[in-house]
C-alpha cells in the first residue's frame, strides 16, 4: 500500500468514525479508530513521504481529518500541530473545536 492509498483510508475512517459516534455506536466508532491510528503508523513507518502525508492530511478541507492527523503527528512536527490544533479550537462552538482545545490542553 503506498502513502496515498493509507491517506485515503485514513480519511475514510475518520469519515466513518464520526458517523458512528455521531449515531452512539461507540464500538463501531472505536473500531474506526483503530484504523485511524494504525493508519497513522503505517505513515509514519514510511519515513519523510509517509510524514509528508500526515501533514498534508492535517490540511485537508475536513476538520475532523484535520484534528486526527494534527494529534497523529510526531514530535518533529510538534509546532506545526499544535499550530493546526489552535486553529481548529478557535472553533469552539464546534465538536472539532472543542476536541481539539482539550487535545492541546492535556496533550501537548
């Protein structure tokens, strides 16, 4: 699978991820997860593309895409998520918004 390929289906299962959460599905959701997560080693397991990759997933136009791969970032990215991160929290009236100033405060 090449970083493009793991970008999509991390996508899609921050997609789905909130869609069950959305509906009280917690284990489905947990599930998606799951996928999200090992989505983002696979990335990073790849090295500088695999980076890239993530960070270009922490601009995607969706923000909850945007606040998973900000919080899936590593330290050598630190300043730049937490940049994202701030972003997506001005946002406070938002889930997104919310989810993301608790990541910065306990987090980061």
């Amino acid at each position: 699978m090449n970083a493009n390929d793991i970008a999509t289906t991390f996508v899609n299962a921050v997609q789905d991820q909130l869609k069950e959460e959305k509906e009280g599905n917690w284990i489905k959701a947990n599930d998606h997860a799951d996928k999200i997560y090992n989505s983002a080693n696979k990335l990073k397991e790849m090295g500088s593309v695999g980076k890239s990759e993530l960070i270009n997933l922490a601009n995607h136009q969706d923000p909850y895409v945007r606040l998973w791969a900000a919080c899936n970032l590593d330290e050598s990215a630190r300043e730049y998520a937490i940049r994202v991160l701030e972003k997506l929290a001005e946002h406070s009236n938002e889930d997104y918004g919310h989810k993301a100033q608790i990541h910065l405060d306990y987090n980061m």
